[in-house]
C-alpha cells in the first residue's frame, strides 16, 4: 500500500485512535486480515467471524510489527476503533485507488471469471506493473484488500467482482471505480439466490453502470456471443467494445480448433491486427476467456501480436481449475474441483473429451450447488451430456444431486458399469485405485461445498513418487 500515517487513516475511516503514542506513524507494510501475514509497518484489520474474533490477535501482530489494529474496540494496543470494520476498509481502499490513479480494471460473470482474471492479468503486467485479485477474494472484503496492496508504480489494477445479490456489484464498483468494465456472461450459477438469469443479467449489468462516459475514458466491454449480456450496452454511457467468435464483435476468434491434448487454437482478430493464439490452458471454453483478456489490453494500448503472444505463454495462476498432471503410470488427473455451474460443468466435460481421444475417460462430478428450482434439471442434461459425448464412465458422487447425474446418464442410455453412484469422495477414490488403467484420464469436479479436491488429491498420492507438475 502506499505510505499513509496512523492520523490519515483514522480521518479517512471515520476512526477513533487509541492508545498511539505517535499519530504520524506510517504505515509502509501490507493491509491484513490475517494475523499470521502481519509484519513490520503492517495494518491489520479486525474482523469478529463466527469461531475467531480479529482483536483476540491484536497484541500479537503488534509484536510482530504492525504499526496499528483497524478495529471495533480499543485492544490495549494502538488501534484505529470504528463502528462498521468492513466500511472502514472499503472507505480506506477507495481512498488509496483515487490518490494513486491507476487504470482499473473489473470483470464479472457467471463462469470463467478468476480465469479470465488471471489471463488479463498475464497480458497487461508484460506492459506494465499490474496488480490483480488473488484467487477469488472477490467480495466486499477481498477486493478491497486487493486494491491495497497497489502502489506508486502499480499502473494497472484488475479487480474480479462477485455478486450473490441485486446491489452487490454496485456496491464494489463505489468501492474501487473502474474505468474498464467486462462482463463475461450471464449463466446458471447462483439461479436459485437471484430467481432467474434475467435478474442475474441486472446485477452483472451494475458493473457498466458504474462506468464513467466515452469521453472521459470509460470503456465497456461486452460478451457478443450472450444475448443478455450484449443487451448491456444500452445501461452504460462508456465505450462499448464487443468479443465473442460473432463476425459483429470487435475482437474475435477465427479457426477455432483443439490441438490433440485439448489445448485452444485460434487466429485472434483486433482492430489493429491479427495474430495466432495457442494455448497452454485446457477446454475450448478458454478461448472467450482469452477473446475477453484481449479485447482489455487491446483497448489499454497492445498490438495483436503482444496480446497473442502472452496469451499463447499464460497458464493456471490459480489452484483447482483444470489443473492437468500426469502420474508416472500415464494416468492424467484433470483437478477442476474449485468450483461447478452447469456451464463450466459442460464445458470441462467437453475438455475431457477433447484430451481423451484414444484413450478412456472418468468423469468424476458432484453437486452443482444454488441452482434452485433448477437443480433437478441442470443435473439431469449434465448427466445425459457425459453419454452424449462418449465419456468412457461417469463417477456421481454424493446425495441426491449426484443421483440425479446418474439418472440423467441413465436415461440417455448409460447402463452397465458406464455410470456408477457412490455416497462420497472416499468411496469414489476407492473405486478409481481399483480400476484406473495407465492412460486413462480424469476429470474431478463438483461445487466447492463438495471438496473434491480430495479425490484428485488421494490419486496423484498413489503414485506420487515421480508425478509431472501440472502441465
């Protein structure tokens, strides 16, 4: 974070300063949450969760050499005391973005966004020192935290934004204001907290509405593939630039193809020029991921050729999304078990697919959660698409929703050992050690409620000795 005194920080905040001996003492060092990441000129910021209260932590980070708390009540060490923790680190973040003046740059969607977040973050540092959301803090807490972690030379700052409500992104944006504004897609994830994907498309859309107007250098950029989200131009006063595989959008992708191991081909078309692409992540899906990185930093100032370029050399910056590793007897485990929505679902079964040709495929799925009244029927097509594409067998594992996987299988013609049901991750390792044969490949995925994780985990353990790193 850039420097700023105890004194300047309790007047941006609102805050009360108890027990500082000194009020221009600065802090130089990182904004935490967690005690454990607290180090000399540190601030870290209190939060009472449910099993762990922040200030119970104060008199240790003080030790380790934080300069003060951000909390509720006075600690019996320096501390800046505020009524609402959560606004004072907002009001702290949106103060550090505008003094510092940096180009910022939000995305959202229903799928693909800390993807596409790691991609666009790939491109632009090459330009110039970039700054973006680790992992998925995208919500109230995280993404200011991100924001405070830019400093003086931190020219772009790119920012994933969620949303679990109407308001929510609105909210964001007053938080950190972009200038750059993506909305990926409007898609099933979260259809049952929002009630349909046309109020999913009204809480995307507040990210374009906070945009400021063309001329003052507000850019939104738009899926020109989903109906929904290219509707959006209408709600914003900034730029509208559109990408997708449509001949109508700005940045495009031609010849779209997957190499033999699954990896997206393309020719990348911009307003400045053309350049071929070919990349090092998985699944097809990557490439209006990829189409969205480019159409930002085109916007921000690259040619065709250091987009693709970037593009063609960046990998999975994040843990669990489609993360490929071979074990020594040939078996390749596919962990994309962070996170399920009935879109990435299909699209990661479509991945398995495509890497899997010649050889047998496992399609190891779980619950995709918050779907509401849609559950039932989202299961239902993501099991009768595991048929449809030939998937060599279909692992559900868990309660009901997995038993709709199976049944939807079923349905569409999976008998025998082609599909199976098992009650839980355990059981689904169990069955794998039993009969994966070497070249066989596994896709692990489910909501991250689910924890599938452990299951690629335990077969990457079995033959752990000698394991290639995720490719």
């Amino acid at each position: 974070m850039i420097t700023l005194s105890l004194a300047e920080i309790a007047e941006v905040v609102g805050g009360r300063m108890h027990d500082i001996p000194d009020a221009t003492a600065q802090v130089t060092g990182p904004v935490v949450r967690d005690s454990r990441e607290a180090g000399p000129g540190s601030l870290f910021v209190a939060f009472v969760g449910e099993r762990v209260d922040g200030h119970d932590f104060a008199s240790a980070v003080v030790e380790a050499g934080a300069a003060a708390v951000l909390g509720s009540r006075p600690v019996g060490v320096p501390a800046i005391v505020v009524d609402d923790v959560q606004a004072a680190l907002g009001a702290l973040a949106r103060h550090v973005v505008r003094r510092l003046g940096t180009t910022l740059v939000a995305l959202t969607g229903s799928a693909g966004k800390t993807s596409t977040k790691d991609l666009i973050a790939q491109v632009l540092r090459r330009k110039a020192p970039t700054v973006f959301t680790p992992g998925s803090m995208n919500n109230e807490v995280g993404l200011p935290l991100t924001a405070l972690t830019a400093t003086e030379e931190t020219k772009f700052l790119v920012l994933e934004m969620g949303a679990r409500g109407i308001g929510h992104i609105r909210y964001l944006c007053e938080l950190t204001p972009p200038k750059v504004g993506l909305v990926l897609n409007v898609g099933s994830a979260h259809i049952g907290e929002f009630g349909g994907r046309e109020q999913i498309a009204q809480a995307k859309g507040e990210l374009v509405e906070a945009l400021p107007p063309a001329e003052e250098g507000g850019t939104a950029i738009l899926n020109a593939d989903d109906a929904l989200v290219r509707a959006m131009a209408s709600r914003t006063k900034a730029k509208v630039i559109l990408f997708g595989e449509s001949d109508e959008a700005d940045v495009r992708a031609e010849n779209v193809r997957l190499t033999d191991s699954g990896q997206p081909s393309f020719r990348l078309h911009t307003p400045s020029g053309a350049s071929d692409v070919t990349m090092r992540l998985y699944g097809e899906h990557h490439v209006s991921n990829a189409l969205a990185a480019a159409a930002v930093a085109h916007e921000l100032g690259m040619s065709a050729d250091e987009i693709a370029t970037a593009l063609s050399e960046a990998g999975s910056l994040s843990r669990w999304r489609m993360e490929v590793t071979e074990r020594p007897d040939g078996v390749t485990v596919v962990n994309d078990a962070y996170n399920a929505n009935p879109e990435s679902m299909k699209a990661a079964l479509r991945a398995l697919v495509a890497m899997g040709k010649g050889r047998r495929t496992w399609a190891v799925l779980g619950k995709m959660a918050e779907l509401g009244d849609e559950a039932l029927a989202e299961h239902d097509a993501v099991g009768r698409l595991a048929v449809r594409l030939n998937v060599s067998k279909l692992v559900a594992v868990g309660g009901r929703e997995a038993q709709w996987l199976q049944l939807g299988a079923y349905n569409e013609g999976s008998w025998g050992e082609e599909s199976v049901h098992v009650s839980d991750a355990q059981a689904a390792v169990d069955l794998l050690r039993s009969e994966l044969r070497p070249g066989d490949v596994v896709l692990v995925k489910a909501s991250r409620s689910v924890g599938l994780e452990s299951v690629a985990s335990a077969l990457l353990e079995t033959g752990a000795e000698g394991v290639v790193a995720g490719r």
